[in-house]
C-alpha cells in the first residue's frame, strides 16, 4: 500500500449499517496524535492534481484552481505535508458509506482548500478496487463549492460516499484498507489507513466526493 503507515487504528464502521462509529487516537514517535480518528500519512506526488469544480465520474481531471479573485494573495494550494487528515466517524444508510473527513492546517501559512479532493481506495493488500470518483455539484446538506482559506490551525472538512450493496453478479465485495487523497489543486497524497473491522465497497461505479467546506461539519 503506497504510503502506508505502520500505525495501528480501531475503525468500527459496518455497510449498510445506520448511526455514528467512533474511532481512537493513535501515538506516532512517542507523541500522541490529537484525533479522534485515523491518522493521515502524507506521499510524494505523481498524480494528476485534483481539481477545484465538479467533475463527474472521472479517475483524474486536469487542475482547474479557484478564481484569483476569490483566493488572497499568498494563500496557495495546501500541500499535503502541511495538513492532517482524520475520519472521526462513519455513518451509514441506503447502502451508502458516508465518510466525513476533517483537514487541518498544520503549516505556518494560510493556505487554500477549496474544490475537491481527488480519491482512490485501496485494499487491505494494497490492491486498489477503484480510482474513480464523482464529483458532487453540493455537500449532502445542499451547499455549493466555495473558496476555502485555512488559516494555521483551521479545519475544512469534506465528505466520500462509498456504494456497499454487491451489485449485479457480485456476491462480495473488496475491503477498504486505506483511503488515498490528494488535496485540491495538488499532486501529492495524504493516505488514510483503516485497520478493525473494515467496511466495503461495491459496484463499479467509483465513490462520491463532496466539496470542501469551511469547519468541520462537511
């Protein structure tokens, strides 16, 4: 698994179940981690970035930033050595797996979030089940894509739908090991790894993925 890190996390989150799944906190070089979820292990980047408008059903699209406009001088994409990256909890409902992710601003400077992080999933053996996502035009509850700046020490927060039902011939479905997430606007990586009891994905159709919002309520 590209960029795993050898750091063990109790993850309760079951398909198709409904209700919240907490996660623990882990110690990393003898200093606990400030998360109530899995901690995020940042990559070198070859990947194409992830863009900041909606992209349906695409592996990867080419970069498209927000507008200068909107974006302070100054504040460019955040680099995924810079932020911190956790899953406090799991909800599920409908067959969907709603993952709600919360990026910190670990670095120095202010920094831009806004748009879409780009997602694969891999395995538990490192296999990846798919890279392919689609984009959301709004967050689950209804708001828009927006410029998000993170001050040092803000959050953003985003949310990944993951399809559990076994579709067509299937009769099981892959287990998700890690998730792989590259920061909008970005090329490089920041991996989370689930380790417990591990939810699914099915189908074929590759993961939804919601705009980054400002706070930490997706």
């Amino acid at each position: 698994m590209a960029g795993a890190a050898a750091i063990t996390f109790s993850l309760a989150a079951s398909g198709c179940s409904s209700g919240t799944k907490q996660a623990g906190s882990a110690t990393i070089g003898g200093v606990t981690a400030p998360t109530s979820g899995p901690v995020t292990t940042p990559g070198s980047g070859t990947t194409s970035p992830a863009t900041s408008g909606p992209v349906s059903s695409s592996t990867r699209a080419p970069s498209s930033s927000v507008p200068a406009s909107s974006t302070p001088t100054g504040s460019g994409a955040c680099p995924p050595g810079q932020l911190g990256v956790v899953l406090p909890a799991v909800n599920g409902a409908g067959g969907t797996g709603i993952y709600s992710f919360v990026a910190t601003n670990n670095g120095p400077r202010p920094c831009s979030l806004g748009g879409y992080f780009g997602v694969s999933l891999y395995d538990p053996a490192g296999h990846l089940p798919t890279t392919q996502d689609s984009r959301q035009s709004t967050t689950p509850s209804g708001a828009g894509a927006q410029s998000v700046i993170l001050d040092p020490g803000a959050k953003a927060s985003f949310t990944v739908g993951v399809p559990e039902n076994p579709v067509g011939k299937q009769t099981s479905c892959p287990v998700i090991g890690a998730f792989h997430l590259i920061p909008p606007n970005d090329t490089g990586f920041v991996q989370v790894s689930l380790t417990g009891t591990r939810p699914t994905y099915c189908g074929s159709n590759g993961v939804e993925v919601y705009p980054t919002r400002p706070g930490t309520s997706g």
